[in-house]
C-alpha cells in the first residue's frame, strides 16, 4: 500500500501579520456595517422579528401532518400502512379496523405521529395513494414542555388545519 504525502504551503507570517490588528480592524468594520445598516436600511434586513412577524412559507414547506375527510366526512385514510412503512424515524403507529364497506375494508381506528421524532422528510404524504395525509398546515413551532403533547391522535391530526380551517369545528369529524 503506497501512502501519499501532501506539502502544506504554511507561509510566515509577517510582523504586522502577528500583531493581529489589521484582521480585528476588519472585523470590527464589517461589523460595524451591517450594524449600521440594519438601523438605517430595515426593509432591507436578512432576519425578521419572530414570532411577532412571521415570513409566508414557500408552496412546498412541510410542516405539522394532517389527516384527510372525504366528502362524507370519514377519514380519507385505509390504513393501508403504507405511510407507517416507508417512515424512516418509525414515528407512525396505526391501528386499523374493518369498516364493512367492500370498496375501503379498512380504516384506521387510531392513527398516532410523534411529532418530536418526526424529520419532515414528507416520504409519509408521497407514499399515499389516497392523498390522505398531508403536511401543509403551516405550523412549525412545535416546541412543548411536554414531550406527551407532541404525540398526535387521529382526533388531532384531524382537527391539525392551518388556522380556520378545522374540519372538526365543521363537524365533520
Ligand atoms: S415526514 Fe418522514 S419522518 Fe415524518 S412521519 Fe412522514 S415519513 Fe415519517
Ligand atoms: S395515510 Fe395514506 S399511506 Fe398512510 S395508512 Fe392512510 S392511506 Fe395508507
């Protein structure tokens, strides 16, 4: 086995190099500028004041899952395990149970998601066939004091639409 050795050009540094502050002075002025231009340019300034200000998420952000109605108002999803099969943080647990009904056969009787576990890769919502379940709700913050909170039922995935959307209040569910 030939082992390969590589030259590091390191150069000397010089007097003025080693005193450091020509670097520091340069810092300080990059600084410095954009000190003064998020004063006096705002508009124009790369972070925003969240969560009083809140930036609209592009088309295709995935944020807190939801589950589908379908017109008559049963869950869309039949439990057909794909989602919870393909999820690589094994974060979806279902359990189903028969619905009578030839065509769908089955239903989820409970449907969890630990959100904590979760990595928002969106596999879960490619991987249905149904469009049963989604991930455009538009909620992030997920932050919790309790880890339990962060586990969501099929009432809650349900009932998880972006703001004014709730198909429970519509009673649908
Ligand atoms: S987004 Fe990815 S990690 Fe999260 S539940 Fe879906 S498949 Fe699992
Ligand atoms: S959400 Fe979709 S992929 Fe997951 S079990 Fe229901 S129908 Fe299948």
């Amino acid at each position: 086995m030939t082992t390969r050795t590589y030259a590091i050009d390191r150069h000397k540094m010089t007097f003025v190099e080693r005193l450091y502050l020509p670097a520091i002075l340069q810092g300080m002025l990059i600084t410095g500028w954009h000190f003064v231009k998020n004063i006096f340019f705002m508009d124009r300034r790369m972070t925003i004041e969240f969560p009083e200000k809140k930036k609209t998420l592009p088309p295709g952000y995935r944020a807190e899952h939801r589950l589908m109605l379908r017109e008559d108002g049963n869950v869309r999803c039949t439990a057909c395990m794909l989602c919870a099969t393909v999820c690589p943080a094994r974060c979806i647990e279902i359990e189903a149970e028969d619905v009578g009904d030839n065509k769908i056969e089955k239903r989820p009787k409970n449907f969890t998601i630990n959100e904590l576990r979760c990595v928002f890769c969106g596999l879960c919502v490619e991987a249905c066939p149904c469009d049963a379940i989604r991930m455009d709700t538009g909620k992030f913050e997920n932050a919790t004091f309790d880890r339990r909170t962060a586990i969501y039922d099929i009432k809650k995935l349900i009932n998880n639409q972006a703001e004014g959307q709730s198909q429970l209040s519509q009673g649908l569910y």
